[in-house]
C-alpha cells in the first residue's frame, strides 16, 4: 500500500467513526444543530490529524479499532477551529474545500453554536469508556488535547494571527514571531496528536517525548509547505485561492525569509522530525512518509 | 452562617481559584487573548454553579479545597457559555452585571476566541491531577461536563432559544417545548454541578441519581424564578432590563402560562428538589437553602 493509500483508507475509517459518534453523542435527528455540524465534520477532509493519531498508536502495536475513537476526537477540535477560523470577524470564508462554509450554509449564530459543539463532544468523546479502557489514559487524552487546543495552544496562536492581520502589520513581525504563531495555530494540534498515539499505547516517557518532537517537526514542515504552496502553488491543489494568506496581510514565513531559505528550513524541519522516530525502527516508516508527503503536498 | 454568607465565602474561595488557575493554565501575561478571558470570567458573580460543585460534595464529607479546582471548571463552561451567548449574532448584549460584554470591551473574534478557551481551559482544569487523585474521577467529571454543556445540552438548549425566537415564533412554543428548552440551556449544567459533588465524592449510584433529580429540579426553579423576575422583577436585582427577555421575544414559561401558574410550578419544583436530599438528613441544609433561595431571589 502506497502512503496515499494509506491515507485515504484511515480517512475512511475516521468519516464513517465520526458519523456513529455524531449519531450516538451528537444532536438527535432533525436538529438543525446537527446538520450545522454535520456539514462541519462530514467534509471528506483528508483527516491527517487523525491520521497521525493511528499511526502513532500504530508503532506500538496498537490496531486502528483501538484508537479510532481518540483520533476521531481530535479530528473534531480541528474542524470546529476551522469553523470559528471561518468567521465574518475572523477570517471572513465563504467556501472551504469547494463548498459554503458552516456561516454561510447557515448562518452566524448557528456557526459559533456548532464549533462550541464540535470542540465539547471532542472532549466527551475522549472521556468515554469506549474510547480508552484505562481511565488514566482517557484523562491524559484529555489534558494534552485541551493543552494543545486552548490558551496556551492553538486558540492563542489564532489569536495572535488576527491581531498581526488586523493592525495591517505582519510586515513587521520577525521570522522567530511567525513560527511561534503558526507553532501554536497548526503545530500545537499535531504534535498532541502524534503524542497521543504513545498514551493510548502506555509507551515510555521517552517515546512520547520523541513522537512529540516529532509532532514540532511535522507541524512546522506542514506550515512551511503551506506558506510555499500560498506563494507558488495553484488553487486546484490547495483547495482555497493561491496568494490569499499574504493578500489578506497574514503573515507567512515566506514573505519574511523568501522562498529559498523557507525550502531549506522545510527540509531541514521534515530531517529533524524523521531523525526523532529513529528508535522505532521500520515500524516509523508511515510517519516518516507522513513528514515527507507534507513537505512535497504541502498539507 | 446563614446560607447568603455562605454562598458569599465560597464566592470568595472560587473568584480566588479561578484567577490562580489562569495564571496557571491560562495565556502568560500581556496577553490580549488572556486579559479577555479574565474580564469574562473574574466578573464577581454570584458563583452558583460552583458553590453547587462544592456543597454537593460537602454532603459527603469533602472539603472546599477538595473539590475547588472541579468547581472551577464548571463555572469556566458557564462563563464561556455567557460570552457566546451575548454575542451580536445570538442575543447582542451591551452589558452584563454592569460592565461592557466582553466584544464590547475588547471586540467580536477575541470574544469568540475567549469563549472557546474558556470552555477549552475547563476540561484541562478537569483532567489535570491536581483536581482529584483518582483518574476514574477525573474522566468521569470531564464526561458529564461535555454531556451537559454540549450538542446534546447546554448549546442545544442555546440553539433551540435563538431559533424560536429569530423566527419570530415564540408565542407558538407550547409550555412543555419552553421547558425542555430551559432545561437544556440551563438545567443540564445545574444538575451536572450537583453531580459533580457525588462523582467527586466516589457516592454510590443512587446517591449520585438523587443529587442529579435535585440538581434538575433546582434548575428548573431557576428558570421559573428567571422567567417571574424578567416579568415582574426590578432590573437592579436581575443585572439586566426588566421585560427583557420577553421583548426581545424569547420564549418564557410566564407568558404563556401566566404568573399565578408559574408561582405553583416554581413551590412545586422547589419541593421536588428538597425531597431528594431527605436521605442526606441535615447535612442536606445548605442545598435545601439553596433551592429555597433559588425560588425567592430568582438566581
């Protein structure tokens, strides 16, 4: 199996989870508050988060059943921030992946409601018994996915994004501030997903620090590659219009350091992450297909 | 100590908490995001919620500081629910208590984004192993949170209110859907805090049953109270207009049962909710106190 391949069949696994959790823990049917958050979950996204979740279990032996739930989880905290993101008085989208986003399909107040929703049912499906049968692993699920996505994580990094955007002066800020935001915008999620994979396991200390590590890595790869992609890429490929983060005067590392330095540091981000699951041995080779695919794709 | 004194002490030992765990967990100093979060959450209000968490647990023994941090976070889920909901696409509101809403005082997307770490901080403040030894505990806490504040809760019951009353059709909710309405919005999360306590307290099954009846009784009293205080009540003791609610078209149980009614309904629950707590004998006081008060004061 190819490591698209690969992809695509977790993708498959999570969006058929997710519709049973949405069914089993979401709105009953009929609500429009469901179908908000339908509309936000069940967007055949490429689920990567969640991807990295099974293959992180999966170098400790761990079968997709058996983590399916905790991906499924972080996959929702990730759809209900692009739903927020999406805003009128955020980011102002009117599509995402090709169709209308959450506000626009529905309306505002209908929007924040299903993104509040999305991010409490990620926290409720992590605390299920199903989920996890060690209480202590479901807590600790809990802990670093509230870490990775609140104040001190992927919140704050959203939030400092708008305030450079809306002063008008992301020309002023330094590379170092870039990667701090987009650390805690993109990289804080990631990693917790990869670590996450070494709690449902009861993996050493020392192995989760390394997939967490390795998390940073692929998470600044994956912002790098984006910014690339913004600057040069097509819109075909990236699913919203080329150019658009740096015409909105968002900042991107690529209009600080230039294309060619922010290859080498994609590169030299994709070596760092690799080099960390050196201990697992061959059964890395899905992560650290993950790490190159995100460079070249720019995911 | 009479039981407003009471109420007011655990007001104290709350307010106390809730600013060392945002310095704790929350974003680091001189932040814009933090400083949002605490003008949501560092209001001086009432702290019913919580001062629930910590006498429900009382009923079993524990101590204040037993059960603060679990306290905390329940009034973290309320506190984020109040910044959504005041929103200028749900119910557009000025002030609160007195001060500027928090998109008045700072502006709509740090509003949003405070709210979402605000319900993002809670879970952590739940799952962390300061707030109870036993992990058992911990994740259970973190379940019925996310089951009362989410899709199927507290948001629902959020949605639900706007809906009727953006479509302008409030008059032609029947009693049952307002109160199933309300009990949503506000109930779920009432009785959730009067469960808390026995899972807090490791309670048997059926004490923790009864303290969750007394907690839906209790809230059901809360919203009547609410509902008489809106028709009949001056603003100087709700916090905000009188009439309010009513003109703004929402859905209130007086209006379309009338006043006399809905006096009967609001002994009656609060009777119901005593009841539940006999097995506790006089340890139950307080709570007892509290759904009295609950019905006199409109809370």
């Amino acid at each position: 199996m190819t490591f698209v391949q690969r992809l695509g069949a977790a993708a498959g696994h999570i969006e058929r989870r997710l519709t049973e959790l949405l069914a089993e823990c979401g709105p009953e049917k009929g609500e429009r508050l469901g179908a908000a958050m339908r509309h936000a979950l069940l967007d055949g996204g490429k689920r990567f988060r969640p991807f990295l979740v099974i293959e992180s279990g999966g170098l400790f032996g761990l079968e997709a059943p058996a983590v399916l739930d905790a991906a499924a989880a972080f996959e929702c905290v990730h759809c209900y921030s692009l739903v927020h993101d999406d805003l009128p008085s955020m980011d102002d989208d009117d599509t995402r992946r090709g169709r209308p986003t959450v506000h626009r399909a529905f309306d505002e107040w209908t929007a924040i409601l299903a993104g509040d929703a999305l991010l409490t049912l990620a926290f409720e499906i992590v605390a299920r018994p199903q989920t996890h049968a060690d209480p202590a692993v479901r807590t600790e699920l809990a802990r670093i996915l509230a870490h990775a996505a609140g104040g001190r994580g992927m919140v704050l990094g959203q939030m400092l994004d708008l305030e450079a955007e809306k002063r008008g002066e992301p020309q002023q800020l330094t590379a170092e501030h870039v990667r701090r935001l987009q650390g805690l915008k993109t990289g804080a999620l990631i990693a917790a997903c990869c670590e996450a994979g070494a709690v449902l396991a009861h993996a050493s200390d020392e192995e989760r620090a390394a997939l967490k590590r390795y998390g940073e890595g692929l998470g600044l790869a994956f912002q790098i590659a984006d910014d690339l992609l913004d600057a040069e890429g097509d819109a075909a490929v990236m699913g919203k219009a080329a150019g658009k983060d740096s015409a909105a005067g968002k900042a991107t590392l690529v209009s600080l350091i230039g294309i060619v330095e922010a290859r080498a540091r994609l590169t030299e981000a994709v070596g760092r992450a690799a080099r960390e699951l050196n201990r697992f041995g061959a059964r890395a080779t899905p992560l650290i297909e993950a790490a190159q695919f995100t460079a070249s794709r720019g995911y």
